[in-house]
C-alpha cells in the first residue's frame, strides 16, 4: 500500500473511506451495545494551517466520557505498530512452516 499521488483522488478516498468507518463504528456500538470513539484527523489542505479533527460520537461531551473511562481503566494498554502486526504474522507463519516441516519428517 502506499499514499495516493494525485491530490483529489487522495482526497476523495479520504472522504468515501472517512464516511465508512464512522458508519461501521456506529453500527458497531448500537448492534453490540458497547461504547466507541473514533478521532480522525484529517490531511492538511492548502486553505487550512492545521489538520481538522473530526470525533465520532459527534457530541464533544460523549467523546470526552469515553477517553476519561479509558484512562480511568485498569486495563493494560496496547500499542501496535505496524511491525508488531508483520512480526506477529510471521511468528505465525514460522510455527506453521515448522508443523509442516515435522509432518513431512515423520513420512
């Protein structure tokens, strides 16, 4: 994967993908009843000096309920890289390739 070159194609995929995710995450919290926030900052454009953030819920208030139950929580955080998730994936893979390597010795 990598950045979309032409400014409005760029653009334009932001606003269509922007507009699923903030229906998918709102369909997520009232289907499984769960509280959600999503913040999106969006790209900088030449008319703006700073990026815009944008918060699902809408409602200034709900999101900062929900950021301060996150921090509140007890729970381990996780941060993940994109790294982590192609270290992860091979580690995967690696044990795979090792079963495959054992069944083949036993023929």
């Amino acid at each position: 994967m990598e950045l979309i070159k032409n400014e409005k194609s760029r653009m334009h995929t932001f606003r269509k993908r922007k507009t699923n995710l903030l229906k998918k995450v709102s369909d997520f919290s009232i289907l499984c009843g769960v509280d959600a926030c999503v913040i999106i900052f969006g790209p900088n454009q030449n008319d703006q000096p700073a990026a815009t953030a944008e918060t699902w819920p809408s409602n200034p208030d709900e999101v900062r309920c929900i950021i301060n139950r996150y921090k509140a929580s007890d729970q381990p955080r996780k941060c993940y890289q994109g790294s982590d998730y192609f270290a992860a994936k091979k580690k995967k893979i690696d044990a795979e390739f090792a079963k495959l390597h054992r069944a083949s010795s036993q023929i």
